[in-house]
C-alpha cells in the first residue's frame, strides 16, 4: 500500500524564521512528488517534483526531491503570517496518476 | 488563472438519500479525480476518470459511488444512498495531459450526512 508520511505534525514559528517540512513516500510506480498549501479549503499547488537533486524554487518557497532516500522537504524563508497554513506532500503513481497524501504539516506563523 | 469549479459549495442530506456533486474542471484538462477529506484525516484518494471511463478506483469507491461527464464540460459524483460515514469534504480535481502537470483542486463540497 502507499505511504506517505509528513513531519513534523505542527510548528509554531515567528515571522522571519525559516522552516523546513519533510515528507518521505512509498508510492508504487512513483512518477513525482507534489506540495501543495492548505489554508481554508482547496490545496492550492505549490511544486510538481520528478528529477532528484534539482531544487524548485517560487519566490521565499524551494523544494527538493531526493528519489534515492524517498523523501523531499519544502523550505520556507522569511516566513510571513500568511504562510499559516497546512502544506501537503503527495505522491504521484504512473499508474492512473492518483495522488497519495500525506497528513499534512500545520504551520503557524506567530507576527 | 482557470479555476476547478464545484458545486454546491456545502449539502446537508438525509443518511438513505442520493446525493450528486457537480464539478467542471479546466476546459483543456484530460485527466479528472475525486478525492475526499473527512474532518481532521488525510485526503484520500477516490476515483480517476480519463478518456470517458474510469482509470483507477479506490477500496472506498465501492458500488454506492459513481462518476459521469454527462455533456463534455462537468464532472459528477453520485453517492447512491449516503452514511453517516460519508460526511466529508469532497473536492474534483482536474489536470492536463503530460507528466510535468500539476492536479488543480477545486474549492471542495462539503457534505453533511445527518
């Protein structure tokens, strides 16, 4: 069966700081590895990561995939409050494509 | 930027009722899901649809579930007779054909089973 595993579970961080979100994944067939932010209801894509090594990066957001170890963390720089939010981690299977998630990392951004 | 529409965006329903979601995803998309969130639990995966059938199901899309793409532009789910169980937010999702294409979600329907 699929896995795919998120940590930590929550962090409370201040504005400024940086923080650094892990997901490792067990997906047969894995073709990538996708983030994505929570806030109030639709995750809202973030990175689609299939090549190990090769860091994305979107503004204070950057992610990186690591297909020999199965995992992959999403940094965020200079946090701000509107970076609260839950950030999903899925795993895509070639096989019909489904995503598998994980529980997801809660992230609050103190001012 | 297109948008992954969903409607209603919260239905409550009596447990034994038929329920059906409307979802119309992104005018060039191929590839279609449903996928479910039961309150504080993991998005789980539900039913992959492509080329008008189905590709994939989940053990959870058992025979209450059913998808339809009735006129070429919206994407259905139909729950049979709901559970209590079946309370959760439901959200359509849609994405293009090719493997470097993020899914799009729509904003989700929530659904009250009482």
């Amino acid at each position: 069966e699929d896995k795919v595993v998120q940590s930590p579970l929550s962090l409370v961080v201040h504005e400024g700081d940086t923080v650094t979100l892990n997901c490792s994944y067990e997906v047969t067939n894995f073709r990538s590895l996708l983030w994505y932010k929570q806030e109030k209801k639709a995750p809202t894509f973030l990175f689609m990561l299939t090549s190990s090594g090769i860091e994305k990066k979107s503004g204070r957001l950057s992610s990186i995939l690591d297909k020999k170890e199965l995992f992959s963390i999403l940094n965020i720089t200079a946090t701000q409050t509107g970076d609260s939010a839950i950030y999903l981690c899925a795993g895509s299977s070639a096989a019909g494509n489904k995503l598998t998630f994980g529980g997801g990392t809660r992230v609050l951004v103190k001012p | 930027e297109p948008e992954v529409t969903q409607t209603p965006s919260h239905q409550v329903t009596q447990m034994g009722q038929e329920v059906i979601l409307r979802c119309v995803p992104i005018s060039n998309h191929l590839y279609f899901y449903w996928y479910r969130q039961i309150l504080g639990q993991k998005v789980e995966f539900l039913v992959s649809f492509y080329n008008n059938e189905i590709s994939e199901k989940s053990e959870i899309f058992d025979d209450q579930f059913s998808v339809e793409r009735p006129d070429g532009s919206n994407f259905t789910l139909k729950i049979r007779s709901t559970k209590l169980e079946d309370s959760a937010m439901y959200f359509c999702a849609s994405r293009e054909q090719g493997a470097r294409y993020g899914y799009t979600f729509g904003s989700g329907t929530r659904l009250t089973v009482v």
